[in-house]
C-alpha cells in the first residue's frame, strides 16, 4: 500500500515568497559582482556568477537554502521584469 503525498506537486503548486530581507541581500550581492570586473561582462555578468551569488547569499543568510538555479536564477528574472514595468511608464 502506498502513503499519499499531502502536499500538491506541479507547476506553481510550492510556490516560495521571497523576503524584503533576503532582496535587499541578493540585489547588493549584484551590486558587489557588477563592481568586480573579474565578473562583469559587456552586456552582463559572465558565466558561472549565479553559483557565486549563491555562496555569497550562504555567507550573509546562513540557512539559505536556495540553488542558483533555479530559484535566484528565476528570482531575478522576475526583479528584471518588474524593473523595466516600471521604467518604462
């Protein structure tokens, strides 16, 4: 017999909130990366700088469980997308 699951799987079923605390943490750890041109590129940051947002997001939030991807990977995109909504009004 087989034990079912209470918690519901799919898309956007275990949907994770992000706090102000821990924005204000990854939006610095950009800001810390955009100021090391060993992580800047022309039109962006190189490969290899969500693993290190990672690490540094571990180091300021201990308990910080989030993978680069795709949790900050995703996190950013969404504060990218409400970024240009709003300076495009």
């Amino acid at each position: 017999m087989t034990s079912v699951s209470s918690t519901k799987q799919g898309r956007g079923q275990q949907k994770r909130y992000w706090t102000t605390n821990e924005d204000t943490i990854l939006v610095e750890s950009l800001l810390e990366l955009h100021s090391d041109s060993t992580w800047r590129a022309s039109i962006g940051f190189k490969n290899g700088y969500l693993g290190k947002i990672e690490v540094m997001m571990e180091a300021k939030l201990p308990g910080f469980r989030l993978k680069a991807s795709p949790h900050i990977e995703s996190h950013i995109k969404t504060l990218k997308a409400k970024y240009f909504a709003i300076t495009n009004c």
